[in-house]
C-alpha cells in the first residue's frame, strides 16, 4: 500500500480520493505525539494495513526524533504485542 505522509499523520486513499486508512499522532508537548486515531476501512481490514500505519508512523516519530504516547486502543493494544518498539514510548 502507498502511504502519504505528513508531520502528524500517515494516510492512504483510494483511487476516487477517498481516506481508506489513516493513523493520526499530534505533537502534545514539545518532542512527544500521540497516537490518538487509527482507521483503516472494512474493505482492507485483516490484511495487516494497521500494522504498516503504526510502523511507518513510528517511522517518521523515530525520524523526527520524538517520542510517543499511545491512547488510540489499537496503537495500545499493537505496543502491548510488540513490546520490543515500546523504546518509543514516552513515561
């Protein structure tokens, strides 16, 4: 999938414009996001496409040199099975 990235957001659309999958992560405080908001439409779920918004989001976290805070339930839960990326995450 082709991701557009932006500061605070990583997104895809589909070929009429339409957000198919989307993971928000706004700056809270100076060098911390949070990873408030994950979507991916019905049509793509099960084929991992959550997964790649929150490892290319942390791409572009890790590469702007931020840390992270999670309250999107996803993002929670995705951090809780993946405990070696947890580094990421802000105390």
């Amino acid at each position: 999938m082709n991701f557009k990235i932006e500061s605070n957001r990583v997104y895809a659309c589909d070929a009429d414009g339409h957000v198919i999958a989307d993971i928000t992560f706004p700056v809270v405080h100076a060098g911390v996001v949070n990873i408030d908001h994950t979507f991916v439409d019905p049509s793509l779920r099960g084929q991992g496409v959550a997964d790649q918004l929150i490892r290319t989001a942390l791409g572009v976290i890790r590469a702007d040199g931020h840390r992270a805070v999670a309250t999107c339930s996803y993002a929670v839960e995705w951090f809780q099975r993946h405990p070696e990326q947890t580094d990421i995450l802000d105390s």
